[in-house]
C-alpha cells in the first residue's frame, strides 16, 4: 500500500468516526427532549424562589424619591462603602493565600504519605463549625490583649489577629475544595513522575500540584473571599470597623433603601467573581482529566 493510500484511508476513517459521533450526539438530543415535566417544574419553583425576593429587594431600592437611583448613587459616593469594601477584599487576599500555603501541602501530604490522618484532618478542618465566631474572636482577645504578645494594642496586630481568625473560618471551605480536586488527580503517579525527572518538593507542589488544582482552588478562594466580605461579628470585636461587614450593619441602623442597594451590588459583584471562576477554570479540565488515574 502506498503513502497516499494509506493517508485516503486514515482520512476515510476519521470522516466515518467524526458522521459516527455526530449522529450519537442527535440521537442523544432526541432522547432527552425538553427534559421530564417535574424537572421543568421543579427548575421553575427554583427559579421564582431565588428570583422573586431579587426583584422585591430591587423595587425596594427604587423607592427614594424624586431620583429612583438615589439609594445607589449615595452608596456608590460614599467613601466608606469603596474604602470598606477594598478593605475586606485585601484582607481576605491575604487570608485566601496564608489559607492555601497551609491546607494544599497538608492535604498533599496527608493524601499521598498518610491516609489514615485523613478523618482526624477533616474532623480539625470542621472545627470552626462548631465553634462560633464569637468564642474564637474573645478566645484571640483575651489571649493577645497581654503581655508577652500584646497585638490588639495596635491597629496592625489587631489586622494580624483578624486574618489569622479568617484564615481558621476558611479551613472547612479551602480544604473540601483542595481535597477534591485531590481526589480528581492520580496524585502519587504524578509526584513518582515528577521525581524521577528530577524535581524536588517545592518544584512538584508549585509546577505540578496547584495546575491541577486550579480550579478547587479558585472555588475555595471564592468561598473565602464571600465570607470575610460578609462577616461581622470578628471584625466588630476586634476594632476593624472599617471592614465591610460592621459598614453594612452600620448602613442598616441609619438608612432605609441604601441598605437594599448595597445587597444588590454585592450579589452582581458575587456573580462577577464567580464568572471569572468559571472562566479561569475551563482550561484545567482536560489537564485534570489527562492526569488522572485509568
């Protein structure tokens, strides 16, 4: 058989594999239609649930009078609401990146050289489920308001004990997060490979563990950000009250609408972030999928 014989036939088999694929695929649309009616209904319900009290918060909002806008005008010019909200959001950088150098090498490790630490791992990551908020921020205020380590004297200690106190009510979302995109990975196969061309352990968590991870990663560091936006109660007893929560409680007490406002554009800027997850993460799925274990 001669060399363009052989490529007419590799071509002829690739048409007839490619028709193959496609008539699968329209077959497989066929079966699943519009989908089951108590799927639709079901989807609906959802739907005017999640819905309904966004168009209810929004009408709210455009209740001032003469200008409907005034509420989000007001919010959007007031100093505090950018200077609290690029508070949070620095803190909660810090927090995200203390939070990974801490969990991904530990469940790396606890994955690949100790699995039976696995439930003991998880059951300490789970703590801060069971302990509220406020005993973990009067537990840090009592123990760092004397001496020898005195940090809530001053502004920056007290900004030191709020990331430390963020980056422990992140363990139970960051290590859930890390754990399964772990789980996706042929995580021993991947390390034995990278060992034998040479590369150390920093080398193998920077260039081969978190690009397999990147979007557990992101899904965890999104989940984070989300609450130390949102959270008050630490960031009050510590003195933070630049923080975004306590401005929002603020905001609370001594306006009517801007509340309603500010709940507004902190959800698009929720969907906002979880858009560029989504983006950042469309390329790491065929590298997951290629790393795996068969």
């Amino acid at each position: 058989m001669t060399a363009e014989s052989e490529v007419a036939a590799v071509s002829a088999n690739t048409a007839r594999a490619a028709e193959v694929s496609k008539a699968a695929r329209r077959e497989a649309r066929r079966r699943r239609g519009f989908g089951s009616p108590w799927a639709w209904l079901i989807f609906i319900l959802g739907a005017i649930y999640f819905i309904v009290p966004l168009l209810g918060t929004f009408e709210y909002s455009l209740r001032t009078r003469p200008d409907n806008l005034l509420a989000y005008r007001q919010v959007l010019a007031d100093p505090k609401f950018a200077g609290g909200l690029l508070y949070s959001f620095i803190v909660g950088v810090i927090t995200i990146i203390i939070s990974l150098l801490i969990i991904v090498p530990t469940a790396y490790w606890v994955r690949l050289k100790v699995p039976r630490l696995r439930p003991i791992v998880e059951f300490v990551t789970l703590m801060p489920f069971v302990i509220p908020p406020i005993i973990l921020v009067f537990g840090l205020i009592r123990i760092y308001s004397i001496k020898p380590i005195q940090l809530t004297a001053s502004n920056f200690g007290s900004d030191l004990l709020l990331v430390a106190a963020y980056v422990v009510l992140s363990f139970p979302y960051m290590y859930r997060a890390v754990d399964t995109g772990l789980a996706a990975i042929d995580v021993r196969t991947l390390t034995e490979a990278a060992q034998s061309l040479g590369s150390g352990w920093i080398r193998i968590m920077w260039r081969v563990i978190f690009p397999n991870l990147r979007t557990s990663l992101l899904s965890g560091a999104f989940l984070t950000l989300a609450i130390v936006i949102g959270e008050y109660t630490i960031a009050n007893f510590l003195g933070r009250n630049v923080a975004f929560g306590p401005y929002l409680s603020l905001l609370g007490r001594n306006a009517p609408y801007q509340p309603a406002a500010v709940s507004l554009i902190s959800f698009g800027l929720t969907w906002f972030a979880m858009g560029i997850i989504a983006f950042l993460g469309r390329g790491s799925r065929g590298r997951v999928q290629l790393a795996g274990a068969h």
